[in-house]
C-alpha cells in the first residue's frame, strides 16, 4: 500500500518538474516566435542602413545599430583589459589575504549593483565631474564600469582552466612568473577569455538604464562625429518607440523590428562566443 | 686564451646581475600596477556608495528624513508643498518583487531539479545554453513584450481596466530572475555528494524521496542563496518595470493596480530635473535606499553561499 502511494507520489512530483521545464521552455518560445514573427515583415536592406525619417515612423536605424556598436566597442576597450588585469592579479599573484578577500567580495558585490544606479554614477563621474556631457564616451564608460565584474569573473575563469604543468615547465627554465604568464598562461587562457570577454560585452549591448542619462539620444538622424556627441542605440530606440513616441500604434511593427535587430545583434555575438569556446575545446581536448 | 676571456666573463656576469636586477624591477612593476588595478575595482564599489551618499545629503537639508521614509506620497512639482515620500515606491518594489520570487522561486528550483534528476546528459548539455539565452534578452525586450504581449492577455484574463501593472511587472521580473536561479541552483544539487543519494537509495527511498528529503536539503544554502540573488536582480531591475507596471505614483492596493518603483521614478524623473535642485538630489537619495536594499541582499546571499562552501569542503 505505502509502496504505491510512494510510487504514485514520485510520479506526481516528476511531471511537475517537468512541467516546469516546459514552462520555461514555453516562455522562451513565446518570446523568441513573437518578436521574429512580428519583426520580420519590417525588416529590410533599407531599415538596416538608412537614417530615421518623418520623427522615426518611416526609415531606418542605422544610426541606432551604428551607436550600439561604437558604444560597446567603448565599452569593450575599458572592461576587456581591466578585467584581465584584476583577474590576472586574482589567479596568479594574490595570495589569500584580507585584502584578497575584499577584492573578491566587491567584485560578486558590483555584479548585484542595479544598472540604474551605475547610470546615477556614470551622471556625477562622467557627465558632471569629469566634463564629459552626455555623450558616447560616457555612456560607454559607464558600460564598461557595469560589465567589469563579468570580464573579471570570466578572465579569472579562463585562467583557472590553464594546467599547473603548463607554469611549473616554464618555471623550470628559469622563466621569471611575468614571463611564464605572458608566455605560457596567457595564450592557453585567451580564447576562453575572449569568449568570456564577448558574453560579458553583449550584454552590456543591451543595457538601457545606464545610457538613459549619459549619452543616449531620443531621435538624431545623423552619425556621431566623436566620442563627444550623443548617439542613438538600439536599446534605448525600442524603448522611445514602445513607450514615448507618439504615434504609438503606428510604428509599432518598427518597435518589433528594433526588438528583432537587437536580439539577432547580441545573439549572433553568443554565437561567435559560443564558437570560440567550443573551438578552444576541441583543441585543448587533442593536446590533452 | 685565458688571460684574453677573464674580463669578458666578467662583464658577461655583470650584465646577467645588471638584467636580473632589471627583471626584478619590472617583475615588481608588473605586480603593482595589477593590484593598483584590483584596487580600482574596490574603490569603484567605495566610489558608487560615497557619490550617491553625497548627492543625498543636500537632498536631506529640504527635506526631513521622517518625511522621506514614512510618507508615501511623492510629488515633486507640489502646487503648494512638494512632496518627497518615498514609502509608496519601496512598497511597489516589494510587492513586484515578491510577486516575482513567488512564481520565480518553484519555477526555478523545479527546473534545476529537473535537469539534476531527470534529464540525462544529453538532454542537460542541450538545455543549459537554451536557458542561458534566456539571460541573454535584454530587459527592454522584455518589458516590450510586457506591453505589447502580457499586457493585453492580462486585461483579457481578469477583466482589468488595463494590463500594465504589478502583476505584469512581477511575471516579468520571475522571467529575468529564471536563469540566475535556474544555474546557481543547478549548481548546488550537482554539488551534492553522489554517496547521500546512494545511502538514501540503500535504505530503499526512491527517487523523489531522495530529492525532496536528501538532495535537496542537502543543497538548501545554495538554493537560497540562488533566489536571494534573481531577487536581487528584480529589485534593480529597471526596464521592464518602467515599460510595464503603468507607473502611478499612489500607494498600491493589489497586484492590479499601476505601480511606480524605485527605480522607474528614477528612470522616468532624472532625465527631465534641473541639476543640482532639491528633486535632483532627492533622486539619488532613491538612488542610495536602492543600493543600500541590494547590497544588504546579496551579502546575505554571499554569506549563505560561502557557508555552503565550507560545509563542502568539510
């Protein structure tokens, strides 16, 4: 009888688990269908490369895909290295001290910090202080500061997978420790550092918050000239079109395309990433 | 021969003591300059905390801090009397937040039960990264989705006026805190030692059985730990609340009511303030009781995590 009921129980409680599996996976399908189906149909040559005409309900986005990629390559140039760096210091230099433990601990603490409040910093630091004004350098500086414990976490993550034997055999040449990371433990690390480096910056591709403040602009039919001018950005686009334009209903199928080209946009830098680490496996998994 | 060599050696030895020493130098430059770089990670975090505290200072000297934290009513551009309370937006917040972690939290645990339990390892390496793309949607496709999908689907359901409001919020909020719960958790039962779920098998439990009373609880720091950290994700979470809970600014009643939270006041109110006026500074002091909230949350999280390591390594 117990049996049973214990048996009838285990059945019960596996297809919730798998309901719930199904759940999510629904959920990503729904978003994933909704958004291409509705995307599109408005998706063209011209939409891609073409500048926003008659305020944003007919044209492109070509200066929004063109300020999302100027502002994470910002982006890119201040987290990628500075990232490396700490993580370098992390894995190979740091020895398990206080101060060790402090680093670590504000790391995983910047990671939790909304993107709202980086946005309030990128204000005062960049924007006021600094003199910047609102514009691409610091909307990508204030990225760059949002994605640092990613490319951290991910550099340190890449470095931890290089093998003891890989340092203790440049050790035995005699190598000083810079030179046995530059030589040896950097480029075995590099690609995973790549990988972790581009999953971080496409992410930071689409943040809104932090460039609602330091440089995004509502509609600008032109290119940015120089890190000093504002730009428009993908994220930042589809928010003006879904919720502040104000012919709401009418450039809605443009909303969807913005949405569409946003996706494929950090989707398509997964991939390469994805393809990186996959490479990378491939080839530790022969040396091995 | 030897009489011809003896200074060349000699100079050879001082050059290798001269590049040693050159080395050690540079050997020293690099670890420095490595730390000086952590150590910029450290004051970035000192950095964002003393600036919003700084900015909100001024805020206080216009308005009484009891006034700030107990009345609900905020009003910036009173006709008589401007009004900063921010009770009503940490009480938006809250609410959207737990009605996010309500249908997050099982949600979550199931599916990293799931794929520790029931998925083989195919089906888990194929899995994984179809849920991380779920992390990799951006917030402002989200909240699109909130309008133009959710939106309409809640007013249809439960016959409300209209369907941007927490209940929105809160659903998109448990989809953005899916994947943090999802992996972290995951993790967590994998870490459970292979020996408790064979003791619990021995003794003639099945498999549910050893889930639910041995795997995870054994687990449990992890998974909570997991939770805290989506929820401290959807308490900063920005776009999607401000695109899909309707933004009132009243005290909220029910999970159908517009709410306005901490951070979609400042989203919507810093870009159109005067610099340096009291609704200015008034806004990073929303700004500070936001991160102060966050950070208390993922220390929490933090120092529950950090238990479960060590119970690991015992």
């Amino acid at each position: 009888m117990k049996l049973q009921k214990n048996k009838i129980l285990q059945a019960v409680g596996f297809s919730f688990l798998t309901l719930c599996i199904l759940i999510v996976l629904t959920i990503l399908c729904v978003i994933l269908f909704d958004i291409t189906a509705k995307g599109i149909k408005s998706v063209s040559w011209s939409f891609l490369t073409e500048m926003p005409r008659k305020g944003m309900t007919e044209g492109g986005i070509m200066p929004a895909i063109a300020g999302t990629i100027l502002v994470t390559f910002i982006t890119a140039v201040l987290a990628v290295p500075l990232g490396c760096f700490v993580a370098i210091y992390l894995n190979e230099y740091a020895k398990d001290t206080k101060l060790t433990r402090l680093i670590r601990l504000t790391i995983r603490n910047l990671s939790g910090v909304p993107s709202i409040v980086y946005g309030l910093f990128g204000v005062v630091l960049f924007v006021q202080s600094l003199k910047f004004g609102t514009c691409l350098l610091s909307a990508g500086l204030t990225l760059g500061l949002l994605t640092l414990p990613w490319t951290i976490t991910a550099s340190e993550e890449a470095l931890k997978t290089v093998p003891k034997s890989y340092r203790e055999g440049a050790y035995a040449l005699g190598a000083t420790k810079w030179q046995v990371i530059r030589t040896n433990v950097l480029p075995y690390a590099f690609g995973g550092i790549l990988t972790g480096a581009i999953l971080g910056v496409a992410r930071a591709a689409g943040e809104t918050a932090p460039i609602l403040f330091t440089g995004a602009a509502f509609y600008l039919p032109f290119l940015p000239e120089s890190g000093f001018d504002q730009f428009m950005a993908l994220p930042y686009h589809l928010y003006i079109l879904a919720t502040q334009h104000h012919a709401i209903g009418q450039v809605r199928p443009l909303a969807y395309a913005t949405a569409l080209v946003l996706l494929a946009l950090i989707f398509s830098m997964n991939f390469i990433a994805i393809i990186i680490r996959y490479r990378i496996r491939k080839k530790t998994m022969l040396v091995h | 021969m030897s009489i011809g060599t003896f200074p060349v050696d000699i100079i050879k030895s001082r050059m290798v003591v001269h590049c040693m020493k050159a080395y050690k130098i540079k050997e020293e430059a690099i670890k420095l300059f490595l730390l000086i770089c952590s150590i910029t990670v450290v004051m970035l975090l000192f950095g964002i905390f003393l600036l919003l505290l700084l900015k909100t200072i001024p805020a206080f000297k216009e308005i009484s801090i009891k006034e700030f934290f107990t009345t609900p009513l905020w009003n910036p551009a009173g006709y008589y009397k401007e009004q900063y309370g921010i009770l009503a937006m940490v009480v938006s917040t809250l609410m959207v937040t737990a009605g996010a972690m309500i249908i997050a939290v099982p949600l979550g645990i199931g599916t990293a039960a799931y794929l520790n339990e029931i998925a083989n390892h195919k089906v888990r390496e194929i899995l994984k990264p179809i849920i991380e793309i779920l992390a990799g949607i951006p917030s402002v496709v989200i909240g699109f989705l909130g309008i133009v999908l959710l939106g309409p689907i809640i007013t249809k359901v439960f016959g409300v006026k209209s369907g941007l409001n927490a209940l929105n919020g809160s659903i998109l909020l448990a989809v953005m805190a899916l994947p943090t719960i999802i992996s972290i958790s995951e993790d967590a039962l994998n870490s459970v030692p292979k020996s408790f779920g064979e003791a619990s098998y021995a003794l003639g439990a099945n498999r549910w059985q050893t889930l639910v009373r041995i795997k995870i609880p054994a687990a449990l720091s992890g998974i909570i730990a997991s939770c805290m950290l989506g929820m401290g994700r959807a308490i900063g979470e920005t776009m999607t609340v401000l695109m899909a809970t309707g933004c009132a600014t009243a005290m909220p009643h029910s999970f159908f009511d517009p709410v306005r939270t901490m951070t979609s006041a400042i989203a919507i109110e810093l870009g159109e303030v005067a610099f340096d006026s009291t609704h200015y500074y008034a806004l990073f002091a929303v700004g500070l009781v936001l991160f102060l909230m966050t950070f208390a949350v993922n220390m929490a999280s933090d120092v529950i995590l950090n238990k479960y390591q060590l119970m690991e390594r015992k």
